[in-house]
C-alpha cells in the first residue's frame, strides 16, 4: 500500500501519544506532538499515579516497533496476588498459567522513556504549549498562553487526540450533531503512598506479587518499583462512615490504619504526611462515538475511552488502538477516512467491553475477595480449568494473557458466569466441590 508521508499532530505527550508518534514515524510520516504540562523528564513526577499493570496487549504493541526488550529492563514481573486478609496469614492466588505474569512498571519511568524513544525516531515534543482550539475540518490547531490571549495556528493533514480523560480535542468534537457522550465518576477516591526499601535496598513485602488488602469497601494495593520501594493506593470512598471525608485530622487517620492496616502502616513511608499533601484524585468512565472525524481527526486512548484502572488495563488498551490503527495504515494506505473509519467500528465494542470488565472487578476485588463463597467459586473454576484447559479460560485471563477482543472476553466470562451461579447452588457444594458430580455438571452445562 502507499503511504504518502503526512504532517500529523498529536495532542499528548502521555503513554499512547508517545508512542503512537514512535508508529507514525516508523511509517514515514513527519510528527509534532504537542503537551500543556512542562516535560516530564525535567520534573518531579506528581504522586497521582498507580503503577501501571503491562500485560499481553501491551507487550503485543511494543514488540511490533522493536521496544519490548528495553521496556521489560524497567519491569518487575508479577505472577500472583498476594492477598492481605485481616487475622489470616498472607495468602497467594497464581494470575493464569506457569510463566504468566503482569509487569509492574512505574508510569513516570515509562514515560520519560517514551519520550525518549520518540524523539530518537525523530518526533518533535512542543512541551508547555496549550491547545485551545481545534478547526476540525481543516485540521488547525490553536495554542497560546492563555484562552483570551493570542493564539497561534498550526496546519496539519491529520490531528490525534491522546489527551486523556478531559481532552481538549474530544471537547472540541463533541459541540458536533449526534455526537454521544458520557461520564460516570465512581464514588470511591483514590490516594498514592510509598513502602520505602530496606535498608539493603530489597523489597519489604515479596516483590514478585500484586499486593492487596481488600477491606470491603475499601482496599489498599501495593505494587513493586525497580528501586526496591513499592508505591501504594488507597483506594476509599469520598463520603461514607469510613471514607476520606471522615479522615480530616492526624489523629482520624493514624487511627484508620492502626484499624485496617495495622500489618503495614509502620512500613508506609512518612504516612500521614503523604496522606494529606498528596492529592485525592478522582475515577471516572468515559464513553463516546464517533471516535473520528472525516480523515481529519481521530480520538486515540483515554480520550475515547476512559476506563477505571481496576483490571490494569488502561494502556494496555491505548496500546492496543495504536496496534489496530497501525494494521489498518498498512491494509488501506493512503485512503484515511476509511482507516479511520474501521478503526471507530472495531474499537468501540471493545472500549465498552473493557470499561464494563474494570467497574466488575472493583466490585470484585474490593469486597468479594474476602467472601468465603466467592472465593470457593474461584477455588472450583481453577480446578476444573486445570482439568479441562481448552473448555474454560477464566476471564481475568482472556483479558491480561491474551490479545482476543475484550468483547469476546466479557461474553465468555458472563457464559461461564451463570453455569457457575447454577453449581454454586448444589447442596453441600463446599463438601463436594471437587467431586466427578460438579466436574460432569459443568461439562454438561458447557
């Protein structure tokens, strides 16, 4: 197919801009991308982030332009959970199979690398210059200091909007004719704290597991860095009996962990410093269509599709539009509108797919993963998946260890869902859980 070399703007410097910049350059075409906030290779990273979870998909998108190796260097791979259940001992639940693991990374270090890689392909970075218009037909954009001030014009061939859950790019589409849009904030904050290492600079907690102490409502995870710390988040809801509007003084919080997480709150570093100078920040599912204009504009990540981070799968699928878009470049050349075009139409089932996957699992993991029933449930899925590999995936692992569509994930995981609900209801079920009786059921039902 040809491929024309065209002048493309990317609003973002974030994961999915820099490396969609890293695609377009590797095709031939000449990239600026433009970002509000200062260069984050010059600053100190803001202490909003959770640690980024990069599975299959991620790796998938990487590969393809050679980065996986030098990105896995900044990886701590994760094949379990470890969870932290009140007056048990630490437990551990294996994510799929031998040698599946999740891959820690912190997001500041991957970023800066991102940059980093982008600018060796020869991208261009416009750091501190604000977008505050888009003429979407023409594809211009404005940047100036300010809103009222005076702006500046650049031209392009086509504009990309990774601008994240509030971008400019998507508010300038949406004020368009039958254009859906909606957002949905969960009522639960979230708030980053650190395990600093040892003093041998080894990790405090096991560094080859996901760390969660489910508690309900509320839960606290702790994920591992390269430099043996682990970085935290509390995640906790904004009004309630316990909640951080409850938590106003020194004394209401140091209590609130002697409580909950009596296990760990001396390892958390300056604590209740922490607690009150770093942010609380807020989660929010973001739906819209249509993701494009004409082969002008298109909407790339967050800015399409904003999901809660409770199935680590936020990159994973920005990373995954930038493989679809790339594959759909190389099938139709130059004839953008209709790249851009089926990119819209495959993604969107599976954006919705995802965004649903994650709201269940924040529901999951914070207050089913302590329920006896549940986790029986869990215990006889395994068992018979174990038996029976090519009859049952479970969800978690169709979403994390494989590249299948996320739509196809979330129509299996709720089939498998309802002939668990009927086992689950056997009489003595906890006796006979893995009796040939439920093995037979299940592959009946299936």
């Amino acid at each position: 197919m040809t491929h024309t070399p065209k002048k493309i703007a990317i609003v973002g410097s974030g994961l999915v801009g820099s490396l969609l910049a890293v695609y377009l350059r590797k095709l031939g075409h000449g990239v600026t991308v433009f970002d509000r906030r200062p260069d984050i290779r010059t600053i100190q990273f803001s202490g909003r982030s959770i640690n980024l979870a990069m599975s299959n998909r991620g790796w998938k998108t990487l590969k393809d332009v050679g980065l996986e190796d030098e990105i896995k260097k900044i990886a701590i791979p994760l094949d379990k959970r470890a969870m932290h259940v009140t007056d048990k001992p630490i437990y551990f639940q294996k994510y799929g199979k031998e040698g599946e693991s999740i891959w820690s990374i912190s997001r500041g270090v991957l970023n800066r690398k991102m940059i980093d890689f982008a600018e060796s392909f020869g991208v261009e970075f416009k750091f501190e210059e604000k977008v505050w218009d888009v003429n979407l037909p023409e594809a211009k954009l404005y940047t100036g200091e300010t809103e009222k001030g005076e702006w500046q014009e650049y031209k392009y061939d086509a504009i990309f909007g990774c601008d994240g859950a509030f971008s400019r790019v998507r508010h300038k589409m949406q004020r368009r004719s039958r254009f859906d849009y909606s957002q949905d904030f969960i009522d639960v904050g979230y708030k980053e704290l650190t395990i600093l290492p040892n003093s041998d600079g080894s990790h405090k907690l096991d560094k080859n597991s996901f760390h969660i102490w489910p508690r309900g409502k509320f839960m606290l995870i702790a994920m591992p860095n390269l430099d043996g710390s682990f970085t935290c988040t509390l995640f906790l809801p904004f009004e309630g009996k316990v909640s951080f509007d409850t938590l106003k003084t020194k004394e209401q919080a140091k209590a609130f962990f002697t409580t909950y997480f009596s296990d760990v709150m001396d390892d958390i570093d300056d604590l209740i410093h922490d607690f009150f100078s770093n942010p609380t920040s807020a989660m929010v599912t973001m739906k819209c269509y249509p993701w494009t204009y004409w082969d002008k504009v298109a909407l790339v990540g967050d800015s399409a599709h904003a999901i809660v981070p409770f199935y680590g799968q936020g990159m994973n699928a920005g990373f995954e539009d930038i493989y679809v878009l790339n594959t759909l470049i190389k099938k139709y050349g130059d004839d953008w509108e209709k790249v851009f075009d089926a990119y819209q139409k495959e993604r969107k089932p599976n954006a919705d797919a995802i965004a649903e996957l994650s709201y269940r699992n924040f529901v999951e993991m914070s207050s089913k993963t302590a329920d006896a029933n549940f986790l029986l449930q869990k215990k006889i899925e395994k068992h018979f998946a174990k038996k029976h590999p090519e009859k049952w995936i479970p969800a978690y692992s169709r979403v994390t260890f494989s590249d299948k569509p996320y739509a196809e994930a979330l129509a299996a995981g709720d089939r498998q869902e309802k002939i668990m609900q009927q086992v689950m209801q056997l009489p003595d079920i906890d006796t006979k859980w893995d009796s040939k009786q439920v093995e037979n059921m299940i592959l009946d039902l299936l």
